[in-house]
C-alpha cells in the first residue's frame, strides 16, 4: 500500500516530464506532484455555503477506495498478506463506488460546470464499465480465476500462448483505461476549458486537503491500470511468495521498469494525437465495448483463440 502511494504521483510528474520533452519544452521536474500536494494540504479548505456532509466526505471515501483497489494489484510480487482478496470484480466495484462518488460530489454544489461534469461521467461510466467486465470475463476464461495472483502466475506459464482473444481485451483495456483516467482522447487533464472537461469540472469547487486528496486518488488511479495491464498482459519479472527480499527487490525494480515504459508510452500517445469531441466519446467507448465482447465470445466458442 506504501509502495503505491508514494509511485503514484511520481509517475503523474514523469508523464508531465516526458510530454513537456517531447514539446521541446523544459518541463517541471517530476517531483513537482509531491510539492503540489503539500502546497494544497497547507491551503485552507474553501466550502460553500449549501455544501452537505457528502461533499466533505467524498474525498476521503474516494481516495480510500482507489487506494485499496490499486494496492491489491500485485505489482512486483504474488501471493502476498492481502493476495487473497485481490479479485478484478472486486477491484470494478471498488473504483465503481469511487466513481459514484465523485459524480455525487459534482452534483451536490449544484454549479452548472459540475452538473456537466457528473453528467459525463455517468455517460462515460455506462459504457466503460461493461466493456471493463467484458475484459474480466475474458481473463477468467483464460486463467479460470479472477483472482490476480492467480492470474498473474498463470499467464507467465507456457500453457498461455498467442491468443487473439487476449489481443481484443488488451486494446478494450486500453481504451477504457484511457475514458477512465480522463486522458486524451477522451479528455484533457492540462486544460480547464469548460465545453470539454469531465474529471476537472467535478473538482472545481473543491481546495485544500480536499482537492489534494482527490488529485492523489487520481494519480493512484492512473497507477493502478498501468499495474492492472502489466500485471496480467505483461507478467515478467513478478516475485512469488517466499522467494526473499533479493527477489523482492528484483520485482520492484521490474515493476519499475514497467511503469516507466507505460508512462512514456501514455505520454507519446497523448503527444501524437488530439482530443476527440465529447459526442464522439460514446463511440470510441463502444468500441471498446465490441471489442471486450468479441474477446469473450471467442473465447467462449473456441476455448482456443
């Protein structure tokens, strides 16, 4: 749980670095993130005057479940103290609540930015969510276990091979990732430009160790798909229980390593192509949502595709 909490926003600063590169600028430094979260935390909080006990409670309730739900993802090693409970529909419901509430904290204000900004997200939710659990019942046919060490041991077996029906769900995770994070395509997370944002017009009311709270959850947020697509698509390297701290170490380095090159690839991505229109967000999504199921039907039929 420390292990991602403290990577979290380090990988935030390293996508900022690498975009700024990659624009010929010179960039904050990537521990920027660190500095602007204890910037915020020493802010007094801003409420206002019709703001319920929801709208003070969400932070934390949001920032508990993304964190629970991206310290079950075994990032370097399987088989640890809360291995167990690391279950993908358990990690879908987790960031599922988190959703809910930060569309209720949206609403609750009652402002016209964060009624958009709610309403989007619901939208975006309704199609992101199915082709999320298209994606874990194509993993569980596979792996014949949602549980992610599980999962993890298995696909680095040789029992596992070239599948196309993995293929479709890794290009389904993607892009729902993608939706999720806020990122583009499908929305800006440098901009505040009030026609197009989602996440940010949800948070605009928010200030202090609220709004520090709930950039941290979004940073874990990010983390957390980085580790979910490298944990099951790209195994290599993950420790097992009882093997030491030698390979405890090598895992984390790995893990490292996988978060670097996830980073630098979201970055590249982000770089080289624009925003699409909010409208034509539900069609990407439902792509994303035929391919998931193209993914489970095949393997449903075939068992060997």
């Amino acid at each position: 749980m420390l292990l991602v909490l403290m990577l979290a926003p380090l990988l935030t600063g390293f996508i900022r670095k690498v975009k700024a590169r990659m624009l010929r600028r010179r960039g904050a430094p990537v521990t920027q993130p660190y500095r602007d979260l204890l910037r915020l935390l020493r802010k007094e909080v801003v409420l206002a005057e019709n703001a319920s006990w929801l709208f003070r409670a969400a932070p934390y309730l949001i920032f508990a479940a993304t964190w629970v739900a991206a310290a079950l993802v075994p990032t370097f090693a399987t088989g640890l103290l809360f291995s167990w409970s690391a279950d993908l529909i358990a990690i879908v419901a987790l960031l599922g609540s988190a959703r809910f509430f930060l569309a209720l904290a949206g609403l609750d204000v009652g402002t016209s930015f964060g009624g958009i900004g709610s309403s989007r997200e619901v939208m975006i939710a309704s199609l992101a969510e199915p082709a999320m659990i298209m994606v874990v019942f194509t993993i569980a046919l596979i792996a014949g276990s949602t549980q992610l060490s599980s999962v993890a041991s298995f696909m680095m077996s040789s029992e596992v091979g070239l599948r196309v029906s993995l293929g479709l769900a890794l290009i389904a995770l993607v892009m729902v990732a993608l939706a999720e994070n806020a990122r583009i395509p499908v929305d800006n997370p440098a901009t505040h430009l009030e026609l197009t944002m989602v996440h940010e017009a949800m948070v605009l009311e928010y200030s202090g160790r609220h709004l520090a709270v709930i950039e941290a959850a979004s940073s874990l947020k990010l983390l957390l798909y980085i580790s979910l697509i490298a944990s099951v698509f790209a195994p290599w390297g993950l420790a097992q229980a009882g093997q030491g701290p030698a390979a405890y170490a090598f895992g984390i380095a790995i893990y490292a390593g996988k978060l670097a090159a996830g980073g630098f690839l979201l970055a590249l991505f982000e770089t080289a192509i624009a925003k699409m229109r909010v409208f034509r967000v539900p069609e990407f999504l439902g792509a994303a949502l035929m391919l998931a199921l193209l993914a489970t039907l095949l393997m449903f039929v075939t068992r060997s595709l």
